[in-house]
C-alpha cells in the first residue's frame, strides 16, 4: 500500500510541533531538497488551498515561510555539506 501525506504526519505529528524555529526553517528546506517542491505546493496538492493559506499564515507568525525553497551552492551550503556527509555514512 501506498503511504499518503497523511499518514507520515500523523507519525510524525508531536515531533512536528516540538520543532524549534531553525529545525521548522530546515525541515522546509530539506523537503524541497527531497521532492523539488515547497512545503506550501505539497500542502496544497492534498489538503487544497484554503487550509494551505491558513497554514502558511501560521507559519509566517513564527517566522517561516512554506514556500522556501533550497539553494545548496548558496545559502543552504552548510545544510547541503551536513546532508552530504550524512548520506555517505561519513557523519
């Protein structure tokens, strides 16, 4: 069976909301990086567009941005350089 969007939140859902502002900020990033689309888009695409807008005004309180993209030869060049050293069992 397929996993939807749902269900990997749902697992993830207490975790998700004890994120501090930075670990939100890079968890958007690291989506992108993942699925090449903003957390916004992937938001809209299963729970539409009402309740996307709704969420990124949240998000905006708290000073994130759902439609943050990620830049790994620029600003993100840290987080890419972690993520590298991750994947290649070197960290």
């Amino acid at each position: 069976p397929q996993t939807s969007m749902c269900d990997i939140y749902s697992g993830y859902e207490k975790d998700i909301k004890n994120l501090t502002r930075t670990q939100g900020k890079i968890l958007i990033k690291l989506i992108y990086r993942e699925t090449k689309k903003t957390s916004y888009n992937l938001i809209k695409d299963y729970r539409g567009g009402f309740l996307t807008s709704i969420y990124q005004g949240i998000a905006k309180i708290f000073g994130l941005d759902l439609k943050e993209t990620y830049d790994p030869n620029g600003k993100d060049r840290n987080i890419e350089i972690i993520v590298t050293l991750i994947e290649n069992g070197q960290l």
